[in-house]
C-alpha cells in the first residue's frame, strides 16, 4: 500500500510538470517545442532507470553489518526527503507559475530554447524519478518486498487524473488529494525512520536493549503467520503504510513518535501559514483555469477563453 502512495504521488506530480509545459507552449503559440518536453520526458524517464540500476547494484555489494548500515541510511535518507517533500508540496502551491516563470526565462534568453525546455522538462522529471527509487528503495527494504501491481496501479491512478485535467478539461480537487496522501505518507515517513534505526541496532551502531513488548502471534500449525502477525496478512498491510512493528525496541518507537509528531507539526504549520497567506492575499492559483492556468476574471466570466474549460471558484 505504501507503494502505491508513492508512486502515485510522485508521478502526479511528475504528470502536472508536463502538463503546466504542454499547456505554456500551447498557450504561447510553440507547439512546435513539444518534440523538446517529450524528448526530456523520456530521458528523465530512462536516466530513472539507470540510476535505479547503479542503486541496486551499489546495494548488493554489501553484506553483513555494511549491509545493515546502508540499510538503515537508506531508509532514514528516505524518511527526510519524503517529510522534506510533503512540507514543500504545502508551501509551494504555485508550482505551475514558477514553472511557467522558468520556460518564459528559458525563451527570453538568447540561448538554444529547445534545449532549454528539453533541460527543464528532464530536471523537473528527473527529481521525481529519483525521489521515487530512493522511497521505494527505503519501503523495499523495511517491508522486505514490494508489489510491483499496487506500485503500477498508482501510476495508472495519477496518469488518469493527468489526463483528466490537460486533456478533458475536468476540474479534479487536487488539494484533498495531495493532503490525505500527506497525512498517510507522514506515517510511512515515520516507519522508515523507527526500521532504520532498527537496522543500525542490528549492526551495532546503537545499543539494542531489546523489545519494548512483542505481541506478534505465534504462528499458525501449518507454519504461516497469522493474520495479525506483522508477517501476516493485515500485519503486512499496517507496516507497510503506518510502520507497525509488532516488538520494537524502546529507541525504535521513541524515533516514530518523534517523527510523527515532528512531520506533523510542520506540515500543519506550513498548511496554516499558506492558509494565511491564501485569506490575505488573493492565491494566483485561484485566478487560473484549472486546465490550462490561463489568468481568468472569475467575477466576470464562466468559462476560460482559451481553453473553454467552465469554472466555479465558490
């Protein structure tokens, strides 16, 4: 589960690049740039999977405590990009003008456009694409595996809704999407901390006095773990996306609490502080068509003139 709410956000985010570069290009009159932004796209795309490769090869060459170690670095590498991700998300809610603010740069310039949109679509794509092994890499490690059909699933989910807002014109309330997977993403954030704390006690870095409880069943008589077992089928499911651990050391369940509640804090002070922002100051957002972000009078209009796209701003 936790896969799929990676994957989703991730090429959501990924989805709405290309889509705020497709539309700026449509909306200027330099359609004949797209080859740039598709050509970028799939260069991010294919250096995603090199870099996926390198990682796991860089992976496999450990063993023992050095395995454990890397483990646990991974894993809390992870766990800080992903809390640094859902605070930025919240602060930066006008991604699609610093995009566009970045293409209308690239075109102004005396430099070759093509590659400059063909450099901008890769980097924005690029990041998500790394962001994505890393956080995967980190759940592949806590969970012991990972499922590569719930992982595709939330990419075909973030794609439809891609496709949704840049090609049919729909108005999808992206907002309650970003912060459910927030709030469900700050758990898995929390797990990755408390498993690779448990890695480095494993090799040793940090002195392990034990399990605090262990409430794992025992197993079943045919050898299968039991339902509520964290091996068994609603204990894997708990987590993998809210970091269950069924005898935790008393260091492993002090760090999830600490990152739950620190994560928290901060993506609920960042969701306040742009809140205030937002009553103070008319959002730039709230004066854009939805599907292409073209600058609209919402008191006087109910459509977008450049796209026909019907708004409701109430």
């Amino acid at each position: 589960m936790a896969e799929l709410l990676i994957t989703f956000r991730e090429t959501l985010e990924a989805a709405l690049i290309v889509g705020i570069l497709y539309t700026f290009i449509s909306r200027t009159g330099k359609m004949h740039l797209k080859a740039s932004i598709q050509g970028g796209v799939f260069a991010a795309l294919a250096a995603s999977v090199v870099f996926a490769i390198v990682f796991q090869l860089l992976l496999g060459g450990f063993s023992g405590r050095a395995e454990e170690i890397f483990e646990g670095t991974v894993m809390i590498l992870a766990a800080v990009l992903l809390s640094t991700m859902i605070v930025w998300m919240v602060r930066n809610k006008n991604v699609s003008e610093s995009l566009e603010n970045q293409a209308s740069a690239v075109m102004d310039s005396n430099k070759n456009v093509a590659q400059g949109l063909f450099a901008l679509a890769f980097l924005s794509v690029f990041r998500e694409g790394i962001e994505t092994v890393l956080f995967l890499y980190g759940i592949y490690i806590k969970d012991g595996g990972l499922s590569f059909v719930t992982s595709f699933i939330g990419v075909l989910i973030a794609l439809s809704i891609g496709y949704a807002i840049f090609i049919q014109g729909k108005k999808v309330p992206l907002k309650t999407f970003f912060n459910v997977t927030s709030i469900l993403l700050i758990f898995v954030a929390a797990g990755l901390v408390s498993y690779g704390i448990h890695e480095f006690e494993e090799a040793g870095l940090i002195y392990y006095p034990g399990p605090i409880w262990d409430v794992n069943p025992a197993l079943n008589l045919d050898g299968s773990y039991p339902l509520l077992h964290e091996k068994g089928g609603i204990g894997v499911f708990a987590k993998g996306l809210f970091g269950w651990n069924g005898n935790p050391s008393a260091i492993e369940v002090m760090a999830y609490l600490l990152t739950l509640a620190g994560v928290s804090y901060m993506w609920s002070a960042a969701s306040a502080e742009q809140a205030t922002v937002t009553t103070n100051n008319t959002s730039i957002i709230e004066n854009k068509c939805p599907t292409c972000f073209e600058e609209v009078d919402a008191k006087s209009t109910s459509s977008c003139s450049n796209c026909n796209t019907e708004l409701d701003f109430s």
